[in-house]
C-alpha cells in the first residue's frame, strides 16, 4: 500500500495532457452544436449533369455568375432548371441615400404594425376605435406601395 504524497496520485494524464484534453472536447462540441441540421434525403443534392464547353463558353458562364454573385454550379444549376438568375445592382456598392431611405421606411412600417396591434387590442376588449385611425388602412398601402418602389430601385436598376 501507497502512503503520503504516492498515494494520492492517480495514473493517467496529468497538467497540460488534460488542459488540451478538455480544450479539444470543448472544441468539438462547440463544432457539434454549431453543425448545420442534416438535410432530408429528397433534400440532398446527389445527381450530377455534365456538359462539355468551349473554352468561350466556359468563361461566359463564369462571368454571368461572378455578376450574378453565384457559383458555377449554383448560376448553371438555375439556367437549367430554369430559375430567375438576377445580377444585383451596383456591383455591390451600396448608396448611402438608399440605405437611409430603406431605413425610414423599415421605421414606417414598424410604426404601422404597432398601430394596427393597438386596433386589434380595442377590437378584442370592445373599445371604440378612435376617428384618426379611420386613415390607417390607406397609409399602410402607400407605405406598401413605397417599399416596393424603393426595392425595385435597389434590385433592379442598374445605377451608376
């Protein structure tokens, strides 16, 4: 039998061999709670297409999805299936008057949405609407109808 200061140690891993020990479990399960959810397996993309290109073509096609802010195989995999493919505006430049509007009406709206809560609350405890109120219906269409124009603008226009 051990006694005194043997007795108390244990074999195995000792100081640093269990401070790296623990740092790599904390790693892994940091990797393992920030894993992305596994994909269904009508979801997983399995099956391939192949296509034979010029070397014009080729770079066609890596220009259009540079412009379009895509990878190859996501740009060719819409064209084919026949999805959209947009180029967004600007080239990534961002137009600090837009960004302002795109806030002051993000700002609208909110306001709307907490008037049209306060209308719900009268409604379901039976209070009377106030006369003011009468006009909420109208601004949130023209409040619609501004957000739809300034995202036009910001999507499609081509800009400068």
């Amino acid at each position: 039998m051990r006694s005194g200061k043997d007795a108390r140690r244990r074999p195995g891993p000792r100081g640093a061999d269990v401070r790296e020990q623990r740092s790599r479990d904390r790693q892994h399960a940091r990797a393992r709670a920030m894993a992305r959810p596994k994909k269904q397996p009508a979801e997983r993309r399995v099956a391939s297409v192949r296509s034979d290109l010029t070397i014009a073509e080729k770079t066609y096609v890596q220009e259009q999805a540079d412009k379009a802010g895509l990878s190859e195989a996501e740009y060719t995999r819409r064209r084919v299936l026949g999805f959209a493919v947009t180029t967004p505006a600007r080239g990534g430049r961002t137009d600090p008057a837009l960004v302002s509007e795109i806030n002051r009406l993000g700002n609208q709206l909110s306001a709307l949405g907490n008037l049209a809560n306060q209308v719900a609350l009268y409604l379901h405890t039976d209070r009377r609407i106030p006369p003011e109120w009468d006009a909420l219906p109208g601004e949130i269409k023209a409040a619609r109808k501004q957000v739809e124009q300034t995202l036009d603008k910001v999507l499609y226009d081509d800009g400068p």
